[in-house]
C-alpha cells in the first residue's frame, strides 16, 4: 500500500484500522488505494463484502445517483479556488399542507478514523417550532487527510414529481420544510449532506467539466469519501443566462443528472470493470427554460 490515497488510507503512525466491515472491496476502491496486483490477490478475499458495502453507500446517497456519460470535452478553465455564490433564479416550489414533523439525518460525507460514514445528527422536530426557531446546522467534519474545500449544504428530499436534490441555506426553515412531500405516516423525511471538492493536484482527478453554453468550467469533483461518495451538483455554481432559467445539468445522452459516482471519472477494462488507472473527464450541459 502506497500514501497516494490519503483521504482512506491514514499514516501508519496515526491510526486506526478500520473495522472489516467497513473495509471497500476492490471494485470500489479509489484509484489510488492499491497496486493492480494488490488488488488482483484481496479481489477473492474481498469478494463477499462488496454487496455490504454496496448497499450502505446506495443508503448514504438515498439511492438516487445517477450514472453520466463519459466523454472527452472541450478544454476548460483551471478549478477556481472558491466557489461562488450562485445568484441564479430559484425554481418554484410546491408547498405541502399535511404533515407536522420533520425527520432528518445529517451526513458529513466523510469517515470517522476507524472508517465508519459520520452521521452528525438525526432526529424529528415539529415544523411550527421551526418557524420560530430555525434549526442551525451543525459545522461538517473536515477530512483528516487530503484538502477539500466544502461547498454547502445539500439536500434530498421527497415531491410529487420525485425525489430532488438542492442545496440548502442556513438554518433550515419551516418554509423549506414545506417543500417535502409527506409520506403516508405524516412525517417528512429529509437527507442532508456535506458537499465536498479536492483542491490538490491529484494523480487521477475527477475532471469535471460544467459547460453553460458560453464557457466551460472545469473542477476537481474528488470526494472525501472516494468511491463510497457523491458528487452533487447543485453545489456547484448555477449559471445564469439573461431571459433564462436554469433548470439542471444534462450528460451526453440528454439525461438529466443530479449526483456523479466516482466510477464515472474512469473508463471501463474489457471486462466491464472500473478501470481506476484510466481516469475520464465527465463533461456536462446546462439546461435552459425561458422565463
């Protein structure tokens, strides 16, 4: 094991090992975590924790992540060190009467040092206090290894069109509450999730290019938490177009895409496996509505 994946793998003088349940097959492994031959020899031990794994990132993403196309974009301009605010127009929302309590779960999108997925909160509020006393969100757990910048606060939650992500100002209102859809028991559920980016030079990047149409913008969309992350792209800059609304990011196939997985930034062996030596750029388009 090398240190070019510092944000899984911690120094050997500072840390734990993280339990075997936690422990990411090879599949799912980041680039940087093992040698092809390191991961060809762990691939049979590993085998049978693969659907765990699997299965407790689709929770963490709340099951939405949807797979962009891969392809080779126009050149793009280097990752900003910040990003800005967006200044964008807001879609409408549709407000839902029923349904008094809020129940929410808080991620921080990044591992605790024995390698469990951090949950900095989860509970139930009744939505009236909320309009008395809006729930400040707490401070995300930064990573321990590797620099990313955090981006906001994201959400998904439930309408009568289907699930939708956005990012989330604070504190969290009663009018934002309105928004989600309750579900048969009367309670409102909503995931929140810290959004992250890399800011240094990395071996395989997650180039991401976000093209509106004018210019294109391109990023490093690595996640803390590697191949067991999303990217969510309504934290990254709205673009904004006089007479236009804009209305989300679309892939090379006209698909409406919401969140990235890691193993969209890499290109496929011939077997139909991730080939994490082989990293892709994933350029997106804005969508347009006139107002």
């Amino acid at each position: 094991m090398d240190d070019r994946n510092k944000e899984l793998t911690p120094p050997p003088e500072h840390a734990a090992v993280p339990p075997p349940e936690f422990t990411l097959p090879p599949e799912l492994l980041p680039p940087d975590t093992a040698l092809p031959g390191e991961k060809a020899a762990a691939a049979g031990a590993l085998q049978a924790k693969a659907a765990k794994w699997k299965k407790l990132a689709h929770i963490l993403v709340g099951g939405s992540a949807l797979t962009a196309s891969l392809l080779l974009g126009a050149p793009g301009a280097a990752a900003p060190d910040a990003v800005p605010d967006t200044g964008g127009t807001p879609a409408a929302y549709e407000e839902y009467a029923a349904g008094s309590t809020l129940h929410y779960t808080i991620y921080s999108d990044t591992f605790s040092a024995g390698g469990e997925p951090l949950i900095l909160a989860q509970s139930n509020v009744d939505i009236s206090a909320l309009a008395d006393a809006p729930l400040s969100l707490p401070q995300p757990e930064a990573p321990a290894y590797g620099a990313y910048q955090f981006l906001g606060w994201v959400a998904r939650y439930d309408t009568s069109a289907g699930q939708r992500w956005t990012r989330v100002e604070e504190p969290l209102t009663a009018a934002f509450a309105a928004r989600i859809k309750p579900g048969e028991d009367g309670v409102r559920t909503l995931a929140l999730h810290a959004a992250w980016r890399r800011t240094e030079e990395s071996r395989y990047p997650w180039t991401l290019r976000l093209d509106d149409g004018a210019a294109v913008t391109e990023y490093d969309a690595a996640v803390p938490m590697a191949s067991g992350g999303s990217v969510y792209l309504c934290a990254y800059p709205e673009p904004v177009r006089a007479g236009y609304r804009f209305t989300g990011w679309l892939n090379a196939s006209g698909a409406e895409v919401d969140t990235l997985s890691a193993a969209d930034f890499f290109a496929r062996s011939a077997d139909g496996q991730t080939d994490w030596q082989a990293p892709l750029p994933v350029t997106l388009t804005a969508q347009w509505e006139q107002e």
